[in-house]
C-alpha cells in the first residue's frame, strides 16, 4: 500500500494518522442509513417491488443510472430502491446512487449512504469520485472529508480523478481566500501526495495548478510548472492558456511569444481557445494589427473562427480606437454565416456613440433590426446614451418610448443619460422630471446618476439644490466617486466658494472614497488663480505633483493666465519640467515642453537634453533613431 496522505494544513481537518492504524472493521448488511426513514419530506412513493425480485443486474444498473441521470430525483424511490436490491448486487450500482442522492431534495443522505455503506463492496473509487463530485459541500470541507474518507476506507485507492477533483476544489475554490496557504497545499499535492500512490498527472492536473499559479500573479512559477510538465511527457493547451493569459493582462507580449513558440517547438496542438486568448491579451495591449495577424492564422490553420472569437475581436477593436475595422469584422462575421449576437452590435454602437460619430451608429442600429435582432437594454441604453451625448434629445426621446413600447424596463443609466441630456441642451425642468420618473419607476440612483444630476444643478446656479442631492446620497449610503466629487467642488468653486470647495476635497482624501484626478486639481487651481490667490495655488500644485497626478495643457494655461508668457512664464514652465523629470515622469514633462512650442517659449538646451533622454531611454527607441540617422545619411 502507498504510504498515507501527508497532512494538509486545512480548517477543520482533523489529525490524520496512519491509513495502517486505521480501523478497519467490515460492516453488515442492515446500514442505520438504510433502516431509517427519510420519506418524510417526499411524497413521491417508492418503485414498485414486484419490479425486484425477477431483475438482474444489467437491469439494476440501469434502473440506477436512470435514477441518477433525472434532473431532480426522489429520495424516497432511491432509498427504496435500496431497499430492495440483493446482498450480492453489483458495487457499480453504488456511484449512480450517491449521485442520484446528490441531485435529489435532501443531499446529505448522499453522504451518509456513501459513509455507511450497505456492504463493504459498494466502497470503491467510483463511488468516492461521484461523492466528490456531487456532494454539496462546502469548499473548505471537501479535502477534510477526502482524508477522512481514506482513514474511514482503509481499502479505498484513489485515483488520479480523485486527486484531480480535489485540486480543483483547492485551486479555483480556496486559492482566492488565502493563495499563499492553499498554492503550497495544491503543489505538496502535486509534487507528493499523487507520486506516493503510484500516478502520474496529466493535463487536468497541471492545468489546474498552473491556472492556479497564474491567476494569483505567480507566472513565473507558473512558467517553471509549464517546463516540468513538458520535461514529464505531458504537452496541453490547456496549462498554457492561462500563462499566456496573465502574461498578456500584464503587458508582457514579448514573454507571451516567447511562449508561444515554445508551444510551437514542442508540438502543441493548438486550439480556438488558445487563440482567443492570444486576440483578447493582444487587444487589451492595443496590438490590434497582431490580433489581426493571430486571427488570419487562425484560418490559415483550418480553426474556425466563432461568436467568442469574432466577439472578443470587436470588443477589443472598440477598446482600441478601430471602431470602423470592429464593424467590419462583424460584417465579415455576417457573410460567413455567424450571425453577430447582441454583444457584437452593443460594442460597435458604443464604440461610434463614443467617438461621436452618432450617424454611423444609427445605420449600424438599423442593420441589426434587419438581421432580426431584438434590441435589448444594453443595446437601447448605449443608442440612447449616445444621441444625448450629441443634443439629439427628439430621436433620443423617440428611441426611449419605442424602448418602454416593446416592454423593455429602461435602468438607472437609460434614465441618467436621458437626464443628462437634457441638461446639456438646457433643459432643466425636463431633466428633472426623468429623474423623478427613474425613482418612481423604482430605479435605484447610484454615484454616476446622483453625478450628473449634481453637475446639472450646479451648470444651472442651483447649489443648494446640489448640495441637498449631496446630503440624500450620503444618507443614503451611496459612496461618492470622483466624478461626484468633482460636480460639487466645481458649483462651489463657480459661486465662488472655494475654500468650501478646498474643505471637500480634504474631506475625500481624508476618507479615500475616491482619487482626486487632473480636473478636480484644475478647477481648485482656477478658483484660486481667479481669487488672486496665487500662494496657495503653487501650494496646491506642489501637492498634486506629490500625488502623482500629472500636470495638463489646462493647469498651464491657468498659471500663464495669471503670470504671462514671457520671462517668468518661461522660468514656471521650465521648472515645471525639471520637477517632473526629477520625479521620472518624463512623458508628462514632455507634454509640458509641447505646451512651451505651442506658446513660441523656447526651452533651454539642458531642458531638450533631460527630457528627450528620459523619454527614449529605451534601447529599442534608440535602435530606431540611429537608423533613422542612417536612412537620412545614405547616399
């Protein structure tokens, strides 16, 4: 026998002693489980008994493989079918009872036919696998019931199923709450436990673990797993994906090609999913033309492109900036027969709403009507969003009751962007009545809506009605988020309050709801500038050059508003971009040298130096410059 499972270090796990010492003793026939009854809450009545006693055991087995393959089986036909079968009945008929025990309305007696068995036999690792996997519990008991089911069943030998189950348990259940702990119980498990009862892992297991290691940010212990898995024989996407997948979300495209060609050179077999992932890390790269690249390869391989590929790829285009290429992507999705889902149309609407391009959007909107497909919320809350971006409030309003026509609930963001509309065109009393219609209608406000309803009533001169808004979202419990933030200390600093509007944004540090960005510094910095309050604004900007958040081309032109262009404007702006590439923040110190060029001031030599260095100091950059160089000279 191998030697017993070592220890795992898991809560409620009790002291495991040797398999050898454990008890052993056989157990008869008459099971407590089975003498007590359980038909209490099940109506149902049992199977007929004069189905019994003429049936044999092909007819048995599959009387219990129909049991357990019922979406929600009676306990009380299991457990009279129990009953009924012979001393000498098939230890398979076992699993498809634990099973169908699992599924029916009382779970626990799964676990208690499977811990008391009728006879000894019924105890094997079919049955321990579909206890496993069926039974109900939670993920922090099921590696103590697997060690205790060993000391339990000294004849029980697991197999590789077995431990594949519980490290899936452990990786994808209890990894997330303590991934120091648990990774190093899912390693032991892989490195010692399997080993020691003679089995060897394969894809499922080394899949699971590097997944594992991956998603809690250790690839490059996930890397080193994918290398012992080769070197042990075992070559699987599926172990791969996932590290491409971190690899990707992290930024590192060279070490996710890198990467790829080792599962090229080792003969891995690729599969759609290997190359979604490749699209969707590509994408959140902004690599849009090697996600193309991946996707043409794709074809060329004879893997053939479906929703999830085509979505991802449209999604990700949007995200880039390509909403023309995303929509021609869907209609090539169009021409070879994949119909694009409501996710594909959503993302391309909301890509050319974003960009403004509102009539592209409309055409977009009416070839999917064409097509067949019934707008949903997503789809009329981004069509609405929109046309209210771009003042286009009667079409807007139009959609809206087409929308609530075709019994589609509009939520709290189709009523926020009606709203917001409406204040931006100047129409305040409007506005105000949609949101009273959104709370009438039962949508809860949350910190976007009660934003844009601040940010209306203070554009208008109404700060006290804003600062009431205020008041109700805090008693509310509602967090405010930096655009909140940013409405009020923006009507305070309007009326010209801005030592209120300077109390707030002490008051949102001091509580870390939210990060003050570049706009909320610009509109304290103006209210100060336009207070005369000059001290106190190079007060304010040393503090945002301490937070980390980056001057603009607006911050400049508050200072020069009041300092001028000449000398001294010079002397601000050179200084500036000398604090900035002290603190290596040399791409924002170049955008500062931009707004210098704009202004015809012309930096010090020592300023071109300091600042271009630090923004190519990248070799490659170089690489190129000096070809550039070179390419320039050839004769």
């Amino acid at each position: 026998m191998p030697p017993p499972i070592p220890h795992l270090p898991l809560r409620r796990l009790t002291r495991c002693p040797s398999l050898a010492a454990a008890a052993a003793g056989r157990r008869s026939h008459s099971s407590p489980f089975i003498s007590s009854s359980s038909s209490d809450d099940d109506d149902e009545s049992p199977l007929a008994a004069e189905l019994f006693p003429a049936a044999g055991a092909p007819t048995l087995l599959s009387v219990a493989r129909s049991l357990a393959a019922s979406p929600s089986p009676s306990a009380a036909s299991v457990l009279g079918f129990l009953r009924r079968l012979p001393r000498d009945a098939s230890p398979h008929i076992f699993p498809h009872l634990v099973a169908a025990l699992a599924r029916s309305p009382a779970p626990l007696l799964a676990l208690r036919l499977f811990l008391s068995p009728p006879t000894a036999a019924a105890t094997s690792h079919h049955s321990f696998n579909s206890a496993l996997l069926r039974f109900p519990l939670p993920p922090h008991l099921l590696p103590a019931f697997f060690s205790h089911s060993l000391r339990r069943f000294p004849g029980l030998a697991p197999t590789l199923l077995s431990f594949n189950l519980l490290l899936k348990c452990v990786c994808s259940s209890l990894v997330p709450r303590n991934p120091t702990l648990y990774l190093e119980i899912a390693l032991r498990i892989l490195h010692d436990v399997i080993p020691s009862w003679n089995l060897a892992p394969d894809k499922f297991t080394y899949s699971t673990v590097v997944s594992a290691l991956a998603d809690a940010g250790r690839v490059e212990d996930a890397v080193a797993l994918v290398h012992e898995m080769v070197v042990d024989g075992v070559v699987a996407a599926e172990a791969f994906n996932p590290v491409l997948s971190a690899m990707l979300r992290a930024g590192d495209v060279t070490g996710a090609a890198k990467l790829f060609r080792f599962m090229q050179l080792k003969g891995c077999t690729m599969t759609a999913v290997t190359y979604n992932v490749l699209l969707h890390g590509l994408l959140l790269c902004g690599k849009a033309k090697a996600a193309m690249g991946v996707m043409r390869r794709m074809e060329r391989e004879g893997i053939v492109p479906g929703l999830m590929t085509y979505g991802a790829l449209v999604d990700g285009l949007v995200k880039c900036g390509r909403v023309e290429d995303a929509w021609k992507v869907a209609e090539e999705m169009g021409m070879k027969g994949l119909a694009p889902s409501e996710f594909v149309y959503s993302a391309v609407i909301a890509g050319f709403c974003k960009s403004r391009e509102v009539d592209r959007a409309l055409s977009v909107w009416e070839a999917m009507v064409a097509g067949g497909i019934r707008p949903n919320v997503v789809l009329y809350s981004a069509m609405i969003d929109g046309l209210a971006q771009c003042g286009r409030m009667k079409e807007a309003e139009m959609l809206f009751g087409e929308m609530v026509n075709a019994k589609c609930a509009p939520n709290v963001m189709t009523y926020s962007s009606m709203t917001q509309g409406y204040f931006h065109i100047g129409d305040s009393s409007r506005a105000l009545s949609f949101w009273e219609e959104m709370v009438k209608v039962g949508c809860v406000p949350n910190a976007i809506s009660y934003s844009i309803l601040m940010n209306g009533l203070c554009n208008v001169g109404r700060l006290k009605d804003a600062m009431m808004v205020w008041k109700h979202m805090l008693d509310r419990g509602c967090a405010p988020d930096t655009i909140a933030y940013t409405s009020i200390i923006k009507g305070l600093c309007m009326s010209g309050m801005v030592d209120g509007g300077l109390r707030l944004f002490q008051d949102m540090l001091a509580k870390g709801d939210a990060k003050p960005d570049t706009i909320i510094y610009n509109i304290l910095l103006d209210g100060l500038i336009r207070a005369k309050d000059l001290p106190r604004a190079v007060n304010l900007l040393n503090r945002m050059l301490d937070q980390r958040c980056d001057p603009d081309t607006v911050t400049c032109n508050i200072f020069l508003r009041e300092i001028g262009v000449a000398e001294k404007g010079r002397q601000f702006l050179e200084g500036l971009v000398m604090r900035l590439c002290n603190r290596e923040r040399y791409r924002a110190a170049g955008d500062i040298v931009i707004v210098m060029m704009a202004k015809y001031i012309v930096p010090e030599a020592s300023i071109w130096y300091t600042v271009v260095r630090g923004v190519c100091h990248n070799r490659k950059v170089w690489k190129v410059i000096d070809k550039c160089w070179d390419d320039i000279w050839r004769p």
